[in-house]
C-alpha cells in the first residue's frame, strides 16, 4: 500500500456531485461529500436543506438523479435491490421516530434484522441481550414499543441499528422530540458506541448542544451543497455569514440570497416520497408501522 495511502485513507462512503429533487424542487444540487473512515461526522443544516435525503442515498433508499453514491469505493446508486442487501448489512440506521415495529416487543424488534440474516437459536438471545445492555435496556426485553419514553425508544432503534455490528451507523436526527436529559443519554451514547464498537457515525441534526458533543468533524449544508466543513473549533469560530446565521440561531435577513435559506427550492423530500431504491432494508422500517 502506498504510504499516501496510510496517511490519507479513501473513505468509507462518498457522494459526489449528488443532485435530487422532488416534484420539480431541487433538494440536493451538486451535493460532494466524503465520510472518512472512524469518527463521528456530524452534518449540520436548517430544516429543508437536504440532510436526511443525503443519508437516504447513503444506504440505498433514494436513487441521485445526477451524481454518484459510493460505499468503499463500489458505486451503489445503480446496484439493484438483490445487490444493495448485503451493503444493507453493513450500514446502521437510525430514523428520526425509531421506526420500530409497533405489535412486536422489544426483544423482537432488536432480533428482527438477526432473523432476516439467518441467525437463531441461542447465539440469536445472546445478541439481542447483549446489544440492548449496551444501551442500558436489557430490563425491557419483553415490552413493547407503546410501554417505552421516547428516549427508550430511540436507544431501541439504536439497538436494532448496531446489531449486526455495521462498519457504519446513520443517525437521523437522534434527539429530536427529546428533553436535555434524555438527549445527553443519546448523545453520550453514540460517543460511546464509537469509540467501543470503532464504527463510522454520521449524525444528521440541527441540535447545535448534540453536535458540538459529539461530532469530531463538522459539515453545513446550505442550499443542497456543502457550504463549509472543518473540525468543532474551525466551525465555531468561521467568519462565514451563513454559518453565523446558522449558529447563532438568527432569521435571515436583508437582501444577501446567501442568508435567504427559506426558498422552496430548499425543501427536504415528502415523508412519502418514493424513489425506485426506496425499499428499506430488514433492518429499516422508515415508516414506523408494521409491514403489511
């Protein structure tokens, strides 16, 4: 291996020059970004701007209209259902409401994606136990979704997302809905889990406390694209007039276009878009319903 190579390593999965609209509205628009392999990229941006529908690409359940989706190095955006399941397995997934599966327990919900991959008996028990102590659930086995807080919730589908033991764990807005308390369990977690799993994180938010707390690398999205990416310190401290607006909370204003990001051309995708690649995977349940 090149010794280049050992400094700078290619990343786990890339999107470059990824475009995708809905009904006419442009949502991403040239989209390029790398997600280097360890640590935890947090991805940044006001409501509309394109952050969950990139995380869609990430794992196959939107296709780009332009652009490439790479996951290491393959090109996955024109891989077929049959093909995109065992890179699936490999990617965790969080969705912003947890997506479990409401008439089954806990210990069913974290199972599900081990029965779909073959596992049974008692190595399959082993796993779900061992998996939901790692997220300080191991007393709820036998409850179902309804029983739980909205945080137990999200420690559930964080449960089921790890399970498989991914290289790379998506998180879509992990403390949304949820009070300080409740989101500094979910933000110490992700934390933990990637420094004792050594998986790749990539959390979605516009909680500025979460990304400050647990991101080691930063992006901002405006307008469909990346407007700046660097470390917590460089983010924090950047001059730039749109990552001041956005940090510090304030409504766009005058007549600069770079700090008008309430166009419609900005909207994320429908709750309900479909796309050709929207089939989610075992582990993936976007709709938060059992499956028909």
């Amino acid at each position: 291996m090149p010794a280049t190579d050992a400094v700078n390593p290619p990343p786990l999965a890339s999107l470059r020059g990824v475009w995708k609209s809905f009904d006419g509205r442009p949502v991403l628009q040239g989209l390029d970004l790398e997600i280097p392999t360890g640590g935890t990229l947090v991805v940044m941006g006001p409501s509309g701007c394109g952050k969950s529908v990139m995380l869609k690409h990430l794992v196959g359940l939107l296709r780009p209209d332009q652009g490439e989706v790479r996951f290491h190095g393959e090109r996955i955006d024109r891989l077929d259902e049959r093909r995109l399941v065992p890179i699936r397995r490999r990617i965790g997934f969080l969705f912003q409401q947890a997506a479990l599966f409401d008439s089954l327990t806990v210990r069913e919900n974290v199972a599900f994606p081990l029965r779909e991959t073959g596992h049974a008996g008692p190595d399959l028990e082993d796993r779900v136990r061992a998996t939901l102590d790692r997220v300080g659930l191991a007393d709820t086995l036998d409850r179902m979704p309804a029983e739980l807080s909205g945080g137990m919730r999200k420690r559930v589908g964080l449960a089921r997302a790890i399970v498989l033991e991914p290289e790379l764990v998506l998180y879509d807005e992990p403390t949304t809905g949820l009070d300080p308390i409740r989101a500094n369990v979910i933000n110490s977690l992700i934390v933990r889990l990637q420094r004792e799993l050594r998986i790749t994180s990539v959390v979605v938010t516009h909680d500025l406390d979460s990304a400050f707390q647990v991101a080691d690398r930063m992006v901002l999205l405006h307008r469909g694209r990346v407007r700046l990416e660097g470390t917590p310190d460089e983010i924090r401290h950047s001059a730039d007039p749109v990552v001041r607006t956005f940090l510090e909370g304030r409504e766009p204003h005058g007549h600069d276009p770079d700090l008008d990001d309430s166009d419609p051309d900005t909207l994320d995708a429908p709750a309900n878009s479909a796309s050709p690649a929207a089939s989610p995977s075992p582990a993936a349940n976007p709709s938060g319903h059992d499956r028909p």
